[in-house]
C-alpha cells in the first residue's frame, strides 16, 4: 500500500475528514466525490464475488449505480476511526434494505484509508479489523 496520511495531519484531522466522507456518501453519492481524488484505487473485498479495484471517479460512479439499483436505502457510518502505519482505519457499518424486499443488510466491513494530500486516494475493504490490521501493519 503505497498511500498514507502525508500531508493530512493530525489523526484529528483525518476523522473529521473521513466523518465529512460519509455525511457526504449519505447525503448523495455524487457529492462524495469531493473527498476523494480522482485517481482513487478502491480495492473490493476479496471474499466478495466480482471482487476487483475501482480506478477513479468513472468506476465508482458505476459502483454508486449498481448499489442505486440493489438498495432502496442505504446508510454508512463510521463507528470507529484509527490509525495504523500511516494509514486511517475504520470500521464500517452498512444498515440498508434491499430493494423490492423486506431484506436488511446490517454488517460491518473496515475499510483502510490511505490519503493524498486531504483526498482519500485508496481504499482497501476487509471483512474485520484483525485481517485489516494484519494486512496494514508490518
């Protein structure tokens, strides 16, 4: 993982960045854009099937898409913010309903941050956070 918190700051800075992220994702997907740079690498979970790495604005607009289409709602939050080796650590929560059904999805997922600048320009998901942080840590 060759993206860190250079440039950003403090781990303070760093959650209201990523807190800002997810308001914005709420909000519309459109507008979480903002926070990330448009050569953003957002690499899918691997125990997902289809896992592949997004690459720029145009794949996670398609991404926003498909999730537009399986969710009637959706809603991220980040439950916890962490640092570890350079990177942002964080815990994700995903509570949405699916589309044409009663069916909840309520999981959480980690998602490790690495930043340019004040942008997040990579993302890697992991399915909890001891297999993130072995992933992250040397």
């Amino acid at each position: 993982m060759g993206a860190t918190n250079v440039g950003l700051g403090s781990p303070t800075d760093a959650e209201a960045k990523v807190r800002a992220y997810f308001e914005r994702f709420n909000e519309t997907r459109e507008s979480q854009l903002e926070a990330l740079h448009p050569e953003i690498n957002w690499h899918i979970r691997a125990d997902l099937p289809g896992s592949h790495t997004l690459h720029g604005y145009e794949d996670v607009k398609r991404r926003d898409a498909d999730w537009e289409q399986a969710f009637g709602a959706l809603h991220l939050e980040p439950i916890e913010i962490s640092a570890a080796s350079g990177q942002t650590v964080v815990v994700v929560h995903f509570h949405g309903r699916l589309k044409g059904s009663e069916d909840i999805v309520d999981m959480n997922e980690v998602w490790v941050l690495g930043w340019r600048g004040d942008r997040i320009i990579e993302i890697r998901e992991y399915k909890n956070k001891v297999e993130a942080l072995k992933a992250v840590e040397p």
